[in-house]
C-alpha cells in the first residue's frame, strides 16, 4: 500500500513501541499506587510530562495528559463555559476541526455567544475582521487552530495574541507538533492541545498545556488524577510512547521537514503536470506534509469515486479531515475558503511522513491522473451521447 493520510494518523514508530511494551507488561502498576510497582509508573508517567513540556517551552505542572486532541478541545471550551463559568462568549475561525466547532455549537445551544472568525481564499484567518471592543476581554476564549489538517495552512498565532491581549487564548496544535517549532511563550497562547498519533505515537494519549494562573476547573471528575485535573488512571504505556514520538520528532524535525517538503514539492509538480485544471489548495504557509487539490471542473467528477478507485489501486489518501471522510459532505474548510460547494466535494488530500519516498509519489499521481483522465473521458462520452 502507498499510505499517503499521515494528517489522518500515522504508523507507530518500532522505537516507539520498543520504548511502551515493558510499561503492557511486567511494568504495569498504577501510576496512583503508593508501593514500589506504582511508583516506578509514576516516575515514567513524570518524565514524560517533563519531556514534553520542555519540547513546547512549558513547565512540567503547566501540561496534563488526555485521551487525544478531541478530549484537550473539549476541555477547554467546556470546562471554561460550565465548570469554571469564566467566559461567557467563544470565538473560533470557520475552518477549524470539528473538535472545536461541535462543541462550540453545543456551547452556544446553552447560551453562550459564538463568533466565527473567517479566512481568506489561502485559509488564513482574517484579522482585519476581528472586532476587538467586542472580543479582547477576559471572559472570551477565542480559539484557532495552530494549524488547518486539511490544507496544512499555518495561523498567525503569535498576531492574533497581540491583537487581543485581555482575551482566553487557545490554539489546537495536533498537526503541527512536531512538524514546526512551537513554543507557547512565543506564541503567547493560554492553552495548546497535543496529540501522539500524528506523528508516529500511539493512539488514544494526548495532553492540554494550561498556562499557570490561568483557571481550568476539571471536566472529568474521578480519583484525582493529573494534579486533580482530569480524573481517571494514566495510561502509563500510551504516555510513554507519547513522550518517545515526540522527543524523535522535535530531535529530528528540520530532516523531517526538508524530506516531506520536497516530496511535497515533486508532488505538487507532478500532479499539475499530469492533470489539467487542478486546483492547488495548500498555500505556501503551510505544513511541510499536507497537499491539498481540488478540480476546477468538478461538477463533472466524483469526489466519493476519485478515493475509491485510488484504493483499489492500493493507494491511501482522503477528501480531508478523517473524522468526516465517510460521510463525503463538503469540505467546510475549502467552502470557507471560498471553494464552489462541487470542489469541496471532490477535493483530494494527501499527506506524508518521514517514511514516505518518491517512488509513492510517482504512483500516486500518475494513479490520480489515470483516474481523473478516465472520468472526465467517461463524462465526455456520456455529455455526446445524451446531446445526439
């Protein structure tokens, strides 16, 4: 299989497991327990805070662990509006996951003012648009992510903080941790959500920085856990693991980065060579791994189709986000960007890894053309056909 939806997840990294199976196996205490077997878990399950907090410039007790990104961003949002009651108006651009748009929706359902922040035709959000009178104060979260998981466009963070000093900030950094320097005092955020899975860890572990002084009463309440953060038992081998892919991601990101960007680049090349009126949606400030395309006569093509007949030809990519893939809607971040409703239907996203090679490249795109090539000489036919 060519494996072109590393954004979607990638593959565990065999140092990765190596570095988890002792924690599956003779080294299962619970990390709460107070006897030998519990404290070595407890000291795993610190180091690996201490790990990677010290990646994004955090302090250790600032970073607590969760199941994934979804479970950070609804934390946030929901511990802020019902736990905390600290904010009584939430502000998210338009193309953010829907981890973030779900429960933002669920907040205004029960009272709280949701804003949408929009972008421009590169996915950028648009800060000329924001009205500071009405959002720069301390009971707003506004929320955008670091970075899109569909087109792999960057987010002015650091621009956004300026622009709103007295606001709750927070900012999902899933895909771009890892892939780009993040630092959380530079980018001046209040709260960062992580996840393993993309780049080369376990799924089912993530973490949510909390800026110290800032307010996040728990959403998960249980025995205590995480500080009396999140309540549940740490699932000490997932940690681990967490902290192993992210300690070789950010050790060997700038290698990373020039391979994936150059596979991006041939991609890109090869894919505007061999298909005529193709649409690229990535931007140039964008993630090293995401390529996103669209079609300019879509209304003509499948979008459903084009990711099946790539799969019967062994070749893994999606039409964007993962979470929404089998339901084949519209893309809402192209429709965002001012895509027609017919691009955003049919759009293709692939996305590399650091174990991805050239060769994939090539037959991905010379598979992608074949296959637009096929559809439109099909469509073509049928359009004469029905004219005689």
């Amino acid at each position: 299989m060519v494996y072109l939806d590393n954004a979607a997840t990638t593959r565990l990294d065999s140092a990765v497991l190596d570095a988890m199976l002792p924690w599956f196996g003779e080294d299962y205490g619970n990390a709460s327990a107070l006897y030998t077997l519990g404290r070595k878990a407890r000291v795993a399950v610190e180091k690996a805070r201490e790990t990677i907090a010290h990646l994004i410039g955090a302090e250790p007790a600032e970073l607590f662990f969760t199941s994934g990104g979804t479970e950070a961003n609804n934390t946030v949002l929901k511990s802020l509006a019902w736990q905390s009651r600290s904010i009584a108006t939430v502000a998210i651009s338009t193309i953010e996951h829907h981890a973030i748009i779900h429960p933002a929706q669920a907040l205004a359902e029960h009272g709280i003012e949701l804003v949408w922040i929009p972008v421009d035709e590169s996915g950028i959000v648009r800060l000329d648009t924001i009205d500071r009178g009405k959002l720069d104060r301390p009971d707003v979260l506004v929320s955008v992510m670091h970075s899109n998981n569909e087109t792999g466009v960057l987010q002015p963070i650091a621009e956004l903080r300026q622009l709103l000093p007295n606001a709750l900030l927070h900012t999902d950094a899933v895909q771009s941790f890892g892939k780009v320097p993040l630092d959380v005092h530079q980018l001046g955020v209040d709260f960062v959500t992580l996840s393993a899975h993309k780049i080369h860890g376990p799924k089912g572990i993530g973490a949510l920085y909390v800026r110290r002084g800032v307010r996040l009463e728990p959403y998960l309440h249980g025995g205590g856990q995480e500080r009396g953060r999140r309540g549940g038992t740490e699932a000490v081998a997932l940690i681990v693991g967490f902290a192993e892919a992210a300690r070789r991601a950010c050790a060997e990101m700038d290698d990373r980065a020039v391979h994936m960007r150059r596979l991006h680049n041939m991609l890109c090349q090869l894919l505007c060579e061999q298909i005529p009126d193709v649409r690229i949606n990535t931007p140039s400030q964008s993630l090293p791994h995401i390529l996103n395309i669209s079609f300019l006569d879509a209304e003509r093509l499948d979008g459903e189709a084009i990711l099946q007949l790539l799969d019967m030809r062994q070749i893994a990519c999606s039409n964007g986000s993962a979470c929404t893939s089998g339901s084949m809607q519209p893309s809402h971040v192209l429709l965002a960007m001012g895509r027609p409703d017919t691009e955003a239907r049919a759009a293709v996203r692939f996305s590399l890894s650091k174990d991805s090679t050239a060769d994939e490249v090539r037959t991905a795109a010379a598979a992608l053309a074949d296959i637009i090539a096929e559809m439109r000489s099909v469509e073509h036919s049928t359009s004469i056909f029905a004219a005689q």
